[in-house]
C-alpha cells in the first residue's frame, strides 16, 4: 500500500511493528494521550490500510492474493466462518486454527509469554525431536525447546517467561521433564524445579511446565514420554507417520529430527540428506516456518 501517516506518524512495511509498539508503550505518554486511550491508534491504522487495500488497481490484486496465501500458510493468519459449509472448506486447508487429528505421531509446541513484554521479538527457537525405543521396546519421545535470549534488559524486552506445552498423541505417558521453573531466576534464585501439568485436550495428551532465560543465555526445556503403543505398532508394520504442527503467530523456529527405529528404512518424504542413507535413523534439519508431515517406510 506504500507508507501511510497517521497523528504525524509515517508507518512502513520496515518499521510498522517497532513503530507500533513504541507507540503504545511509550509513545503515547510523551503526547499525553491517556492510558486507556493508547491503542486507538491500531483502529486508525486499520482503517487506512483497509481503504487503502481496497482501492488498489487491478493489477495489484495477485500481489495481495499471494501475500494472503503466503499468511495462511504460515500460520499468521487464521480465518472463522459463521457459515459452517464454508467453515468445513476453511479447516480442510488448515486455515481455520484448529489442532488436527492425525492418526500418526504428532508434536506441536505451544509458547506462552507470561509477562515478558515484546521478548518474543528476541527469542530464537529450535525443537528437538528425538524418538527410539528403549530396553523394554517401548517406544519414547524426547522434545527438547532450546531458546535463546537475545534481547536485554529495556521497554520492549525482559528475561523470557514461558508456559510451554508439548501436544503429543493422545495417551502419551510422561517419563520426565528437565529445564522446568518453579518461577524465575528473580523471584527463584536457586532454580528450583516447578510443576508439570499433564491433561488431556483437542484430542491429545498434554504437558506443560514453566521456565525462564535471561537476556544474552540460553537454555533447554525437554520433556521426555512414551508414545502410545499403537504408533510402535505401526513401525513395526513397516510404517511411521508424523505430523508437526507450527504455533500461529510464530516465525521459523528451527527442527531438527533424530528417529531410531531399529530397522533400516525404505523411502523417506522427505528424503534425507544422502549421506544419511541405508541405516535406521532418520535425520533432518528444516524449520517450522510452515506445518511439516513426514512419511517413513521401512
């Protein structure tokens, strides 16, 4: 759409986000605009680029199109229809927000920033997952969040508070959990362990623990479960299918996969690096920047 002004204020593709926050954090003190009032600016902001939007040329309109299809895809834009016809199409193209039901091994992990300011702009994510199984021939799962702190101590950024939830197939059993917070290094000094809550929801089994990073370090939050015995069935059947969901709203965290079945694969979608091939283990490094299905035969 260009630049557009509001209140003296020019908003761009480039600086819109950082523009926007230090407007409603701090902004909006300096022009003595009360603090119940601060977010208005957002309406305004809305309202321009709607009219804006609207009355582009012709020619423009696949340009918008594909950055629409690029937000739908990537989890930045979801989509509810009163009408349940078109609500049924919406979540058939995992537009609609909902958790799918997958058959296969599932992961999805969901952050919660728990009054950390605009940390989040600062945190770089990767997700571990590992699954083998152990002496008993159970089969177990380890996701490992690894997060990075690169901000500091200022208006928009903190240590990183999160309320982390591993989704994992329903009737997962956890073994362990390491990482996990009773409540910052501020208010908990010693680090002591906290709680972790297991339940049941959307179809999955649940678990979700507390941790916190200060700025410039890193750490890890693993959780470490056994998987139902129906997906261990189905390895031994030959087959293993999972399903990574990505949280909305978030960028690209990084994905490394490390699976040990104990019998040479077949195929692989996708396919390994080819120095990888003719054992048992399947490894790849991606991201999550979309949802991510993988298809193992053996």
């Amino acid at each position: 759409t260009g630049p557009i002004t509001i209140d003296g204020q020019t908003f761009t593709s480039e600086n819109m986000i950082e523009t926007l926050e230090h407007q409603v954090e701090i902004g909006f003190l300096e022009q003595g605009i009360p603090r119940s009032e601060r977010k208005d600016i957002m309406g305004q902001l809305s309202t321009e680029l709607q009219e804006k939007l609207f009355s582009l040329p012709a020619a423009k309109w696949l340009d918008v199109m594909n950055i629409i299809k690029d937000a739908l895809s990537e989890r930045h834009v979801q989509i509810y229809e009163k009408n349940p016809d078109i609500q049924t199409e919406i979540a058939a193209q995992s537009w609609a927000g909902r958790v799918k039901d997958f058959s296969g091994d599932f992961l999805k992990v969901v952050d919660a920033n728990m009054a950390s300011l605009k940390t989040d702009a600062y945190i770089e994510r990767n997700v571990a997952y590992e699954v083998y199984f152990n002496e008993n021939d159970d089969l177990v799962a380890r996701a490992t969040m690894h997060y990075k702190n690169t901000g500091t101590f200022s208006w928009k950024s903190t240590r990183y508070r999160t309320y982390t939830r591993v989704y994992a197939p329903q009737g997962s059993e956890l073994i362990g959990v390491t990482g996990h917070l009773k409540d910052d290094k501020l208010s908990n000094p010693n680090l002591e362990p906290g709680e972790v809550d297991v339940y049941d929801e959307l179809g999955k089994t649940v678990f979700g623990a507390f941790t916190s990073i200060e700025p410039g370090q890193e750490g890890d939050l693993v959780f470490e479960y056994k998987l139902p015995q129906e997906i261990a069935r189905q390895i031994k059947d030959g087959e293993y299918n999972l399903f990574i969901e990505k949280q909305a709203g978030t960028g690209a965290p990084g994905l490394t996969l490390s699976l040990k079945f104990g019998k040479n694969l077949e195929s692989a979608e996708p396919s390994e690096e080819a120095t990888y091939w003719g054992d048992s283990q399947y490894n790849v490094e991606t991201d999550l920047r979309v949802d991510q299905e993988f298809q193992i035969k053996f």
